[in-house]
C-alpha cells in the first residue's frame, strides 16, 4: 500500500512538471520571430560599392542555422573575391577539407599551359586517350579515367606528382601553408579560390581549353540551382563530390560569375548534403555580385540587362551581351582605394532539413510559423500520464476490494472452523459423561 501510494504522488509529480514545462513552451513560441533572420538582415552592400564582412558572416551563420545544418561534423567554408574592389571575404577558409580529386583544376591549368606553349597539341596522346578528349570530361563531367590519365602521364612524361602542380597556381601563399593535409589530398577553401584567381586573370590566352569547358559544365547545378544564375550571365564552374561510403559526405564547387564585374565564388562542404544549401548560398552571392555591379558599373549592369530582356523578348532566350563579353576578357582594375582584404577570424561551424527558399536575390528560407509539434507532443505524453494514473487507481482499488473480501472470507471460515471445534469438543464431553454414567 504504501509502495503504490508512493509510485502515485511520483506519477502526479511528474505530471505537475510536464504542466509547466508545456506552459514554458507555448510562452516561448510566442517569442519566436515569425521572419527569419536572413530576411530582416540589411544589405551587406555599403554606398560606396564595398561590402560589409560581418554582415555577410551573420548571414551565413542565421542561414545555416534556421536550415538544421548546425550540427557537430558539419562544416561548410567559403571564398568570395569580387573583382571590381579586389576585395577578398573568407569564412572557415583554412580548413582543411577532403578534396575528393578536386587537384583536376590545376592539373588541366597545367597541361593547358603545354598546349599554349605548342610543347603538346589536343591530339596528343596522354596514357591511351587524347588530351583534348581527356581535359574535355574532366572538366565537363569530372571523369574519373580521364583524371588517372592525365596524373600517370604527369607522372611519366615530366615526374611529377599532382600535388606539385597546384603550388604553382596558388598566388602568394607561401611554402608552409602546405602542410600535411594538402599531401593527404586536402585543400582549403582559401587555396582554391586562389588557383581559381589564376584560372580567371590568366584567362584564355595562358589557360587554353579550360575556361572553354568550365562554361559547359553543369555539376549537379551546384551553383545555379534554383536561383537562375546561369540564365542571366556565364558560370565557369567545377565541382568534386563524395557521397556516402564509410567516410563524409563532401561537395565542393568554385566558380566564377561572369557579370559585368566577374567575382569567384568557392564553397566547400562536410557532411552537408543538401544541394540546395549549397545552392542558397551561391545564390546570395550571385545576388552580392549583382549589387556591387550596380554600386562599380551602374550604366554596364544596365546595359546588360537590358540586353537580356531584348533577347528574351525575341524569344531567343537571355545570352550573355558585348558588354559583359568585354568585362569577361578584361577583368575590371581594383578600385584606388580599395580596402585591405576583409577576413574575420574562422568560426567552427558546428548542422538537417528545409530546402532553402527558390529565388534570385538573397536565396534565404522561407518564413515559416513556430512548429507546434513540440507543444502537442508535451500535451499528448500529458494525456497518456492522466491515462495510466487513472487506471492505476481504478488496478489499487479493485486490488483492495479483492484483498478485503479475502480478508473477510478468511475470517468467517475460521469462525466456523472454531465453531465446528467447539461442537465437537461439546459433543465429545457428553459421550464422555454419558459413558461414566
């Protein structure tokens, strides 16, 4: 009895707990913002056409976090450079991240530079395939023979080994930014945005066949997905991917944005394997690109759209115009007093649902009410509580009904026990007295 009504004033306590709690949380869904922060951020972009680094770095941080990717084991790391102020935006940019054959860029850089120089010719032979046919899949579909191709007559016509070739392509980093991780076939997001600077300032004249395909190249629409980049201007991409297996999930992707003032446009990512994150990002810096444009080359950015619209209009589709064709072959001088490069101090990203909303300008989350699924759940577990405490009470009831008719049975079969030994005793006495009589 006292164990039962022990277990009782528990359940009972446990409701009462559960009660506030419920009440806590309907209070704290009232708090919630209905507007993502993404959305209530201002524009990054300042009135004399830089850009504001902190502001770009809280809406990263809000977009991963109102998209479940916060979790620990999940990274992302970015590299943005904006041609028209030189300047520079990094986010976790030195970390080292699987590049899942990502070396192809510098190693097809490479042999473009031996078609440049007549030293080889697209017909050249390279292990069994043709080099054009070679650097033509890799870069458009990332062909895996074509990648061993290439690295084994790396190897056998001049000795090296593919980790030597991206040094030469990585601008002014120094010797020990190379550390073991790079040799363990890592790289950082800042070390391929550097090689893609080279890619994009060298262009087609020491670079021949490269950038050619980087344009034909649509790798799981990384970077166009959903937000229509490629549909107003050029997109040079090229992208290494992992999925699965015993190891992370990785998705790169680098880029550059042919708008009137080009920017390059690197991400990297673990574990996160949602393409529309991927997407919603390179969707907010399509659209960064877009306003700085418009703040460097307002007449060019408008010339060019208006371009765009005649050629829609002719229903020729949206082609990339004269004026942005010149800003491609001549990327725009740095402005004089440009900022030094901006980089905030790395933040460890710590990451799980909700595609990111479609559109062209910022690519933020839709807005979306408090879910009350936690509160029913409270509710419900509530219930069930009430539920087994009431049967509970109505088991212990009935237990002591039944103990009590027991009890009472007991009682009255030893009474008539006691009885029955009594008229026996009697019984034997008056033989007794019958027989001495």
């Amino acid at each position: 009895m006292k164990r039962m009504n022990r277990f009782l004033s528990i359940i009972l306590a446990l409701v009462l707990v559960f009660s506030m709690q419920a009440r806590n949380l309907t209070a704290f869904a009232e708090e919630i913002p209905t507007e993502p922060l993404t959305e209530t951020l201002p524009s990054p972009v300042l009135e004399d056409g830089h850009f504001d680094a902190d502001l770009l770095k809280q809406w990263v941080d809000a977009y991963l976090d109102e998209n479940y990717w916060n979790h620990p084991g999940c990274e992302m790391a970015i590299a943005f450079w904006y041609s028209g102020t030189d300047e520079t935006w990094f986010y976790n940019a030195d970390e080292w991240i699987g590049c899942v054959n990502w070396y192809k860029l510098p190693v097809c850089m490479h042999y473009a530079e031996k078609l440049k120089s007549g030293e080889l010719t697209k017909e050249s032979v390279v292990t069994g395939i043709t080099l054009e046919y070679a650097m033509s899949t890799l870069l458009e579909h990332s062909s895996g023979p074509s990648l061993y191709s290439l690295v084994t007559d790396l190897s056998d016509r001049e000795g090296l080994s593919y980790t030597d070739v991206a040094k030469q392509y990585a601008g002014d980093l120094p010797e020990s930014y190379f550390t073991s991780e790079y040799y363990n076939n890592a790289y950082t997001a800042r070390l391929m945005m550097e090689i893609t600077k080279t890619l994009f300032k060298g262009g087609e004249d020491r670079f021949p066949f490269v950038l050619e395909n980087m344009k034909k190249s649509q790798p799981y629409d990384m970077f166009k997905r959903d937000w229509n980049i490629q549909t107003k201007w050029e997109v040079a991409q090229t992208h290494a991917a992992d999925w699965g297996g015993e190891g992370d999930d990785l998705i790169h992707c680098t880029a550059i944005f042919y708008t009137p003032t080009p920017a390059i446009l690197t991400i990297m990512t673990k574990n996160i394997w949602d393409l529309d994150i991927m997407g919603g990002v390179a969707g907010h810096f399509f659209a960064l690109t877009e306003e700085l444009d418009l703040k460097q080359h307002p007449e060019r950015t408008a010339q060019a759209s208006a371009g765009e619209s005649a050629g829609t209009a002719d229903g020729q589709g949206t082609e990339l115009t004269d004026t942005t064709a010149e800003a491609v072959e001549t990327p725009a001088q740095p402005v004089a007093e440009a900022e030094p490069v901006i980089e905030p101090e790395p933040v460890v990203l710590p990451p799980e649902e909700t595609p990111p909303a479609a559109g062209t300008e910022a690519g933020p989350v839709e807005n979306s009410a408090p879910s009350p699924i936690p509160i029913l759940i409270v509710f419900f577990i509530l219930l069930l509580l009430i539920i087994l405490c009431v049967i509970l009470l109505i088991i212990h009831k009935r237990r002591e009904r039944e103990r009590r008719r027991r009890r009472a049975a007991a009682r009255r079969r030893r009474q008539r026990e006691r009885e029955l030994q009594r008229r026996y005793e009697e019984e034997e006495q008056e033989e007794y007295y019958d027989e001495e009589e």
